[in-house]
C-alpha cells in the first residue's frame, strides 16, 4: 500500500509538470500570435505612410526665395535702437486704440526708408469691416504722407498666452511696401493699465519678419 502511495505522488508531479509545460506552450503561442498580429500592423501603417518623394521647394523655379531675416527671441534690455524705439512708440500709441466692442488693444510703429517712424492703434466699427488694424493704421499715414518703402515695424498687444502677430490681411499689406525682408518686432503689451506704461528689462521680444510671417505672399509680378 505504501508503495501504491509513492507511485501516486510521482504521477500527480508529472501531471503537475505536465501542466505547467502545457500553460507555457499556451503562452508561448499566444504570444507568437500577437508578434505577428504587431507585425501585420506595422506592415499596414508603413504602407499608408504619405510619400516621402519629391524635391526641395527652394528648387521651384515658380516660386520667389528672398534671402529671410533671422527668427529669434531677446529681452528687451538686449534690443538694438532700432527695435526698442519702435516697440515703445507702438506700446504709446496703443493707449489711444479703439476698441469698444473686442476691447483688444493694439499698437503698432513702422519706420520708412527715410527713416520717419508712424504709429498707428486699432480703430473697431459697429459694422466690423470698416475698422482697420493697427498695422494698416500706421502704414497708411505714411502712404498718405509719401513713403513707399518701410524697413522695420513693431507690433504691441496684451494677450495672457504670449505674442500677438500680425492678421493674415496685414501680412500682405506690409509685404506690399517691403522691398526686401523686414524686421517685425512683437512684444506682449504691460497689463497694467499706467498712464505712461513702460517695458520691464528682461520682457521678452520675438524678432521675427515679414518672410517668416508670410514665407509665399501674393503678388502679381
């Protein structure tokens, strides 16, 4: 009887042994099954892929490739005379913006070829499309006044989530009366609301331009 016993308990090992053997084939297979369903993936997403074929724009013969300014941020303590003064002009002349109904101010300064510096502020309407950006505001008083060329702008507003750039409409506007790449300074207006608001030293500027704004305009030429 003893005997009997030890002979069971070698057999409920081996089928212990067995077992586990078993469940390892399972996983093991189940595992194989998944590799390959990874594998069929892949295989599905590298084929709708787009094509990567093509040529490099800057080969069209189609399209103009003016030589573009370089992109970059600085504080405002580090800004050459050029940007400074046209970024506190514009930051002056967004005190007199008119916006009743968005209640977004908006200051802008460009400086001529002569080198005559105009500001000019947003003006809203009831009727929306007569008003006018700021952008187009200071441009046009010196259109108005003769200048048909400007080498540098700065464009003012405060927004919470950082730079205001130029509307789609002002990018071409302005690219109509720059000969070459121009320098575009964008700075986040003060939110205080002082009589004479200033920029703090270390306010941070992006210094960007009307090629970078607007890397392929319309033009007819």
């Amino acid at each position: 009887m003893q005997q009997k016993r030890k002979d069971l308990k070698r057999c409920m090992k081996r089928l212990d042994a067995l077992q586990k053997e078993l469940v390892k084939h399972r996983t093991c297979k189940r595992l194989k099954m998944c590799i390959n369903q990874l594998r069929e993936l892949q295989r599905e997403v590298e084929r709708r892929q787009p094509c990567r074929t093509g040529y490099p724009v800057s080969e069209s013969l189609k399209l103009s490739h003016p030589i573009k300014l370089c992109e970059y941020t600085i504080s405002f303590s580090q800004l050459d005379n050029c940007g400074r003064e046209l970024l506190e002009d514009a930051l002056n002349a967004r005190c007199f913006a008119y916006a009743p109904y968005s209640n977004f101010k908006v200051g802008a300064a460009f400086r001529s070829k002569e080198g005559r510096v105009f500001t000019g502020c947003n003006v809203e309407n009831v009727a929306l499309t007569p008003g006018c950006c700021a952008e187009r505001t200071a441009m046009l008083k010196g259109i108005s006044e003769g200048c048909r060329v400007f080498n540098a702008g700065a464009v003012v507003a405060y927004h919470p989530s950082g730079y205001t750039t130029p509307c789609g409409v002002c990018r071409q506007f302005i690219i109509e009366f720059a000969k070459l790449d121009i320098p575009i300074y964008i700075a986040q207006a003060p939110e205080s609301s002082a009589p004479i608001p200033l920029f703090e030293d270390d306010a941070e500027v992006l210094v960007t331009s009307i090629y970078h704004l607007l890397p392929h305009s319309f033009s007819v030429y």
